[in-house]
C-alpha cells in the first residue's frame, strides 16, 4: 500500500447527543481570514485528492468554479448524490477528536419516542470522567428542568440546544425512584472512555439462566486508537472471568479505527477462523493496488465462543457494523435491538496544510475512499443492518438485567427464546407532555485511516 497509516477516531451516534463545545462547529473557524489565494490553493489540494481517491471519482462532476464559495461548499460540490458519509473539519477539532478529551457536561441523551412514544428527554449514558458522571446520574433519569425553566417549555420554544450549551447551568431531573435532584454544573475538558461499563451476570440476575452461566456485558462506545487498551482489557476480563456468553452493546458506537475493530475480531472470533480473512477494503478502480485485507489473528487472550450477542441501534455505525458483517461468516452473531445506521465504507483522512506536524494543521479531509468487505464479499448494508430480533432502546433502566435489550439476551441465553416486549404503560415511568422531537445527531459516523 502506498505509505498509510492506519489509525483512526471514533464517532458518536444518531440515538444520542454528546454535548460539547467542541463540535459546534465543523468548518474551518477563521476562514474569513484566509486569503483568496489561500482558499484557491486548499480548494486545489481537494480536487486533487478527490480525483484520485474518493471512490465514485469517476462519478463526481468534470469541473467546479473555484471561486466565491468557502472551502466546505466546495469540498461538498463534489460528494456524489448517494455520498451522505463523507465530511471535513477544522483541524483544531480534528485534534480534540483525535485525543478523545472532550469539554461538556457529559451528557448523552435521547427521547423513546419509537414505540414507547415518549417525548421526554432520557439520559443514554453519561462519561464517567465528566461533571455528570462525577455527580452520580446515570442512564435512565429524566432531564426535567434547566435554570428552573421546564425542559418541554424550552423545546417547544425552540431554546432548548441554547440552554444545554450554556458553560453553567442548574439542571433537574426526574429519577427512576420517584425522586428528584437538583445539580449545579459547569462545563469542563476531561477524557472520554471507549468502554463505559463491563458486568458478569449470573443466575443470581436473571433466573433464567442456569447456575453455571456467566455472561459478560462489555458497553463499547467507540474503536478509537488512543483508547484500545482499554477494549483489550475488558475482553481480558471477560476471558479470566470464564464467561459462558458474551454481550457487546454497540448501540450508541458509530465506529473509528479499523485497527482496533481487526484486533477486537481476533479476541472474539472461535479458533476455527484463526488465519482467515476479517475484512477487505475494497477502492475505486484507479486504485485497486490499494486494496488490503484484514485477518483473524487469536492469541492465548482469545475468547473461546461459539456466538456473540450484540446490542444494535440507529447509532451503530461503520465499524461497528463491519464486526457484525465480518464476524458473521465465522460464528452465530445475534444481533438484539434497533436497525443500524447503514455505513459499510470509510475514509481515508488527508490533512492540510501537508508535510507539517498534525496539531498545525488547518483542515482535515475525509472522503469515502473504500468500501469493507467481509469474506464472502459482501458489503449490502447501506441502509443498516436489520437486527434479528427488533427491539427498541429501553432508556427507562440502567445497563441492568432489568434493561429490556439486556434482558431479552439473557432471557434467550437461558431459554433459547426471546421474551415478548415490555409493556409501554408499565416501562414509562410518568407522562411526559413533551411533543416536538429533538435534532439528536452528533454528525461523526464512520472508520477512517490516515493517508499521506
């Protein structure tokens, strides 16, 4: 291959919403500033680079005028119809994503509209090392009021986003128990994790399993390099801990580095697919020397499963999906949940200005550059991959046997059937007057590799 670098970053998910400073904006800030030389010479780079490596370059229009639009519109001008993957950012927010430090509260929310047909706004999960996950909440309490002002009041007068962003705020929630808290916070920098939470579950959780079983639950937010110790350790733990079965929540994951992913395969993949091929990337037909593939590597740190349950949703993207897709070939892959996102490509990252260390750079580039193959050739997700058993995302309960998603696994881990789904007036726990849906899209979906 021609000098790449595999590395990667990570996406969060359409179910949910990170509130960061950081990715209020993906264009260039202080673009007025440049010089129109300057945009021309960047507008330049792009053509170049698009021609020669997105993959439906042949498709892209012969030519685009150079001038009177920023860098962004131009960079977009190009992207094919069907192409709703590709994008670009600043390099300072580049940067920020890069290290996986964030400033926020730690938020991650969304509504249960689908099915349950509730409004109210829910917490997903919450970063351990943010202000909120410092303060105790967790998944399942309800976001009520922020600076006393009602959260359904606020969204339905449209100011709900100008109220979240604010550096401090007083928020109040609603949790499960009945109770209410009220939190006085700021917005802080710390760092995010890849992997949120790992549980054992036994008898002792759910009844319907057997005395001997031990399923390991591992929540897995994003394949981002920088943090693929701690994947490795959780899968280690899984392995030390003789777990019978294993859950893998990528429910809010939408994907990152392919490394990490090809790594992760290799740890979870029976010994009958040791040597075989993972994953293919498959590029446009200019550059078919670029294509490369992915093999099953086991260790001693390997899992030695027949099947793997995984907890799927919108927000399970890229990455994510190529596990699904590449894993499937070679053992039982029960997917439990919601359909997702619907992203078998990725993308190569070209910085700019070239040839300059990475913190300098201006922009970052990332085009769909190749498709990933499974080993059977196939790639037909673009619209997601529907799960085998379809079930919605129960934002009512912690990461608990008493989760309708983590339920269903164990209950078929212990009786070979899925149990039926909850019963809404049971599952909500208040009404919630709220009737307007939320713009719940952190925009990042996708694997990519650094090219150079």
């Amino acid at each position: 291959m021609k000098n790449i670098i595999r590395s990667a970053a990570c996406a969060l998910v359409v179910a949910f919403i990170a509130l960061s400073v950081s990715l209020t904006s993906c264009s260039k800030s202080g673009e007025g500033s440049k010089t129109e030389t300057d945009s021309l010479q960047v507008k330049t780079f792009i053509d170049q680079m698009m021609r020669q490596f997105y993959y439906w370059a042949d498709l892209m229009p012969s030519s685009v005028n150079k001038k009177g639009n920023s860098v962004e519109d131009y960079f977009n001008s190009l992207l094919v119809r069907k192409d709703r993957w590709s994008w670009m950012m600043n390099g300072e927010t580049y940067n920020a994503m890069e290290t996986g430090i964030t400033t926020s509260y730690g938020f991650h929310i969304s509504q249960p509209i689908d099915y349950f047909g509730d409004y109210d706004v829910y917490i997903t999960y919450v970063d351990k090392n943010s202000p909120l996950g410092k303060a105790g909440v967790t998944r399942g309490w309800r976001l009520a009021k922020m600076n006393g002002t009602d959260v359904e009041t606020l969204i339905r007068n449209d100011r709900f986003y100008d109220e979240i962003y604010k550096p401090s705020n007083k928020f109040t929630f609603d949790k499960p128990d009945g109770t209410s808290v009220d939190l006085n916070l700021s917005q802080v920098s710390f760092q995010t994790n890849s992997v949120s939470m790992t549980k054992i579950f036994t008898s002792a959780d759910c009844d319907k399993l057997s005395s001997s079983a031990k399923v390991g639950y591992i929540l897995f937010n994003t394949f981002n390099s920088t943090m693929k110790s701690e994947i490795v350790s959780a899968l280690d733990q899984m392995k030390s801990s003789g777990v019978t079965d294993l859950i893998l929540d990528l429910r809010y994951n939408g994907g990152g580095d392919l490394d990490v992913c090809g790594d992760m395969a290799g740890l979870l993949a029976p010994a009958s697919a040791d040597g075989k091929v993972f994953l293919t990337l498959e590029h446009n037909l200019a550059n078919k020397e670029e294509d490369h593939s992915y093999y099953i590597k086991r260790s001693a740190k390997s899992l030695d499963l027949s099947r793997l349950f995984v907890i799927t949703g919108s927000g399970t993207a890229s990455a994510s999906e190529s596990l699904i897709n590449c894993l499937n070939p070679y053992m039982d892959i029960q997917t439990v949940g919601g359909q997702t996102y619907g992203k078998p490509n990725g993308m190569y990252v070209f910085y700019y200005p070239q040839k300059v260390a990475q913190k300098y750079i201006d922009y970052a580039f990332l085009p769909i550059c190749f498709y990933c193959m499974n080993s059977q050739g196939k790639a037909d997700f673009d619209n997601g991959i529907v799960p085998l058993q379809k079930r919605y995302d129960d934002l009512y309960h912690d990461f608990s046997a008493d989760e309708d998603l983590i339920k269903a696994c164990l209950v078929y881990i212990g009786t070979g059937k899925y149990p039926g789904l909850p019963a809404k007036s049971v599952t909500k726990s208040a009404p919630g007057n709220i009737t307007k849906k939320l713009r719940l899209d952190d925009g990042f979906k996708g694997a990519y590799v650094k090219k150079y």
